[in-house]
C-alpha cells in the first residue's frame, strides 16, 4: 500500500497520503508484537529482557495513540472534501497535511514517554510471569509490588472522564495546606521586602499592560515581532501575578499558608508560562531572522496567519507540558513536614520534602527541563548564526549596525531568562540548591517581567517614538493617524512657568518646610495604617473594620465603574 500510494500519481492526495502514514505505522504497530509472538511459540525459553519490555511497552502506547489520532485527521480530511470541495485543493495543501500528520506522531511519542516512565516507576519482586503474549500494563500493574496508584491513574486518564479522574486527584494525600517559609522570617526584613516587591509588581503591571496596549493601538506597531512582543508581555504579566500577589500576602501576615488545591494551581500556571515564555523567545528569534535574512519575503511568509500559528505553539504546548508535570506533583506523597522551603510552590522544594514519589518527579522534571530548554535554545542559537550570517554579508555599514540593534532586545531577555531558568532547574534538589534557588526565583518571577518592557523599549526606536507620541496625544492619534505629524508641530512651546504659591524668597522656604514634611507624614502615616490595619485586623471592632474594607477595596472597585458607565465620553473611547 505505501509503496502503491508513492509510486502512483494518482493517489497523489491528501487522503492516500494520510493513508500511506496509517499504512506505516499498522505495519510498526505489528512489528512491534508479532515478531516476539511467533518466536515464543518456536522457542522453550519464552521470556524477554527487562529493558526489551520497557521497549515494547513504548512503542505499542506510542503507536496506539498514532493510529487513533491519524483516524481522526483523516476524517476531519473526509469532511473537507465532501463539504468544502472547491476550496479542498488550497485548504488542505502539502504544508498543511505534513503539519497536520506531524501532531499524532509528536503526542504519541510523548504519551509514550510518560506512560513507560510510570511503568519504569513500578518495582517487582515476587513472581515474573506475565500473563499476555506481550508486554501489556494490565498484566504488569498485577505483578508489581509497590504502589500502582499512579500508573492506573495515568492509564484510566484516558478512558475516564476528567471530573472522575479530579475527583481521584483530591483525595491523594492527607495533606490539606502547606507553610510557605517566605524568603526570611526576620520581621524588619519581611516589610522592607513588601514595600520594594509591591513596587516591582506595580512597575511589572504597568509596564507589561501600557507595551500591550501601546501595540493594540498603535498602526506603527503592527508587524510580526511587536505581535510576538505583546504576547510575551501578556505572558510576563500572568507569570508575575501567578506568584508576587501571595508572595506579598505572606510577607505581612501571621499565617503564611496555602492550600494543597491552591499550590498545585500555582505549580500548573507557574511551569505553564515558563515554558510559553520560553518558546515565545524562540519565536522571536524565528522572526529575527525572517526579517534580516529574507526582508523581501518577509512580509508575505511571515503573515497574520503564520504569526498566530507560530505564537499558539508556545500556548499549546506549554499548557500540555504544565498538566503532565502537574500530575506527577500530585503523585508526590507529604506525610510530615508540610513546611515548604520557598516563598512559591516550587518544584525542587516539594520534592525535597515529599515522603514518596520523588524518583519520577525528580528525573521527568530535569528530563523535561533539559530539553524543553534545550529545544528552545536550539531553535534561537541556530536562528541567530543565519542572523549572523546575513549581517556580514551585508555591504552596508549602516544596515549591520541597524540589524544587531533590532537582535540587542531579544539577545538581552534570552541571555537572563534562560541563564536563570538553568541555574534553578538543572540540578538535583538540595538543601543548599533550594535556598540558592529562591534568590535565583526572586529574579526571574519579580524582576525579568518587570525588565522586559523596559529592555524592549528604552533600546527600540519605533517603540519610543510610540510611546512619546502616545504619552501626548493618544486618543487624537488613533483617530486620525495621518494628521500626527502636523498635531505635534502645533505649537512651538516646550515648557511653562509655574509661579507657584508666592514669589517671596522666605517664605518659598518655610513653605518647602512645611509641605516636604505634610508630605513625609502622609506617606508614612498612609502606609503604617495600611499595615496596621492588615496585620493586626483582629484587634480592630467589626464597625472600624468593615469601614475600612468598604473605604480601601468596594470604593476603588466602584469608582470606574461610576466614571464610566455615567460618562458619555468615557464610553465612547
């Protein structure tokens, strides 16, 4: 059939060549089985090697979840062509068929990994018959010794419904909260943290939402790499406030908890967005070399179309991975010290101090880790030798200089990100690595968001005159973008005076005085009130308290609300 399909022009379709991959991997599927079969029914000796199992196990879960998934594409082929037959020939083109057969041979070589990672887990020390004529978990799972939950979990996930499966994940361990031992347990040194953290996630919030909304509304930013830029702001800001904002709770409250529920979330989001930051950078690279290798092609195969495909990848993926390294935190089993050892729900802290289940989550996460990164890194270190490449074959002095500072952004986040991202996960977890790791884990969750807007700003041209022209005239410029130039040529005054309160040199200074100090004691006494009131509320009569709650959180949240919904011209912008 396969030979048939390649040979004859006429089967030349996507429909026989998807047939041609099921064809393949019918023929792997078998091989995989039936050679072993015939040989133990010729031979005396019916056994197989320990590593020859782990083998066949692999590749019988991998190329079952390859055919299933090649059935499904070919019916989403069945369906293009009968309902969509005019459009069928450009819809389901070359490019798109190999992408769409690539995704059951990726998924299918990951699950498994994952599944004979579990098998691997298992440990046998009684009877080695096998009751089957291959390798089959069912039989395997009755052999073992030793806890099987966590294989017959991972096997039923995907027979099972997932309310059913969550329902099985919240009743794994007894352990209900964990202790957040925080980043120190001096009290001087936990308000000084919250104060200086408070301001780098302000500043990170600020910074990451203006370069996204400066992109949305400005023309001059809609291109490829701005695209890319907004997404990965949009991916700083969920990566902050996934830990910074309990981060923060902790630092001035007695009770420094979090819920068992509560830390795999973070641990989902957390690992989630560090691998979509990541390949959101190699896509950067991707775009960079797009650009100064082939600019006449640029725009054309760099389209909207490619761009959003380009840009789900690093979501999809992300999200996948998180889940299966999420699943194998939850196998972890806590049976004493529920203390963790960090100021997040970090990998290398839970590790060291779960009870069992630590040999699996251990080596998938550095497995993972090594060559997610790896991958990532590949993608942007071979993007870059081109770069390299097509600069110095330019001629002009003035293009090479203008191409190393369109790559300097890029290189900058790469360079801190990634060098973080090594130093925290490439290493077995310590006593000495986890405390190493939480300073290391201060800087790329609080620090690297807050830089990046800044790295991509103050050494961008197009972004700076964006922001300048914004900063005076947003809402003119949306409106009218071909008139900017003339509205900022309006006037020719570039400052005022301000004559201020009185002219009189005396009392300028009493008056300096008084308001520097007016000043002073506002700060302080705001703050002070604001600590107090949160770190001593029990202590304060219901009446004072709710006054307070309604005057610091309902008032805030009311108050756009009143100013926009009751303002005509609010609503119309």
């Amino acid at each position: 059939m396969i030979i048939l399909i390649w040979v004859h022009v006429r089967l030349h379709t996507p429909m026989y060549f998807f047939l041609s991959h099921l064809s393949f991997v019918d023929l792997c599927f078998s091989s995989n089985v039936t050679p072993k079969m015939l040989e133990i029914f010729l031979s005396e000796r019916k056994t197989i090697s320990y590593s020859a199992c782990l083998v066949q196990c692999y590749f019988f879960i991998a190329l079952v979840h390859v055919e299933i998934y090649i059935l499904a594409v070919m019916a989403l082929d069945r369906y293009m062509a009968i309902c969509n037959p005019l459009l069928y020939g450009s819809k389901m083109s070359r490019r798109v068929c190999a992408s769409l057969i690539t995704v059951p041979y990726v998924y299918g070589a990951l699950t498994g990994l994952m599944e004979t990672m579990w098998t691997y887990s298992l440990v046998f020390c009684g009877p080695n018959e096998i009751n089957h004529f291959y390798c089959a978990d069912p039989p395997l799972i009755k052999l073992a010794c030793s806890d099987t939950y966590n294989k017959e979990l991972s096997m039923f996930t995907k027979c099972i419904s997932a309310w059913i499966t969550f329902k099985k994940m919240l009743t794994f361990t007894d352990v209900t909260e964990f202790i957040l031992l925080g980043l120190t347990s001096r009290p001087e040194l936990q308000l000084l943290f919250f104060v200086v953290f408070l301001l780098v996630y302000i500043v990170t919030l600020v910074g990451d939402v203006g370069v996204i909304i400066l992109i949305r509304i400005s023309p001059q930013l809609i291109s490829p790499i701005y695209f890319s830029l907004s997404h990965l702001s949009f991916a700083d800001v969920w990566f902050s406030s996934n830990v910074t904002p309990k981060m923060l709770e902790n630092l001035i409250s007695e009770t420094k908890t979090i819920s068992y529920p509560g830390c795999i979330v973070q641990c989902f989001f957390f690992i989630a967005f560090v691998h979509v930051e990541v390949f959101i950078l190699a896509v950067m690279a991707f775009d960079r070399y797009m650009a100064i290798g082939n600019p006449l092609l640029y725009g054309s195969r760099v389209s909207r179309i490619v761009c959003i495909r380009l840009i789900s990848f690093p979501y999809v993926y992300g999200f996948f991975i998180s889940f299966i390294s999420t699943l194998w935190t939850h196998g972890l089993y806590f049976c004493g010290n529920i203390e963790i050892n960090h100021f997040y729900c970090a990998d290398p802290a839970l590790i060291k101090m779960a009870c069992t289940g630590t040999f699996i989550k251990e080596y998938t996460m550095l497995t993972l880790a090594g060559l997610n990164f790896s991958y990532s890194l590949l993608v942007i270190i071979i993007s870059y030798i081109f770069i390299l490449i097509a600069i110095l074959r330019m001629r002009s002095a003035e293009g090479r200089k203008k191409a190393f500072s369109t790559c300097g952004s890029h290189l900058t986040a790469v360079t801190i990100f990634y060098g973080t991202l090594f130093f925290m996960y490439l290493r077995s977890p310590t006593e000495e690595s986890v405390e190493q790791g939480k300073m290391v884990a201060v800087f790329y969750t609080t620090v690297i968001p807050m830089l990046n807007p800044m790295i991509y700003s103050l050494r961008n041209k197009d972004v700076k005159e964006t922001m300048s022209k914004a900063v005076i005239f947003t809402g003119i410029c949306n409106s009218h973008p071909p008139r900017t130039e003339k509205m900022l040529n309006v006037t020719d005054v570039t400052e005022f005076i301000l004559l201020g309160l009185t002219s009189r040199r005396e009392w300028q200074v009493l008056f300096f005085i008084t308001f520097l100090l007016v000043y002073i004691i506002t700060v302080v006494g705001n703050i002070s009130m604001i600590m107090l009131i949160k770190v001593n509320s029990h202590e304060e009569s219901c009446e004072r308290e709710n006054g307070w709650c309604f005057y610091t959180t309902v008032i805030p949240y009311v108050n756009p609300m009143i100013y926009s919904l009751r303002n005509k011209d609010v609503k119309e912008a």
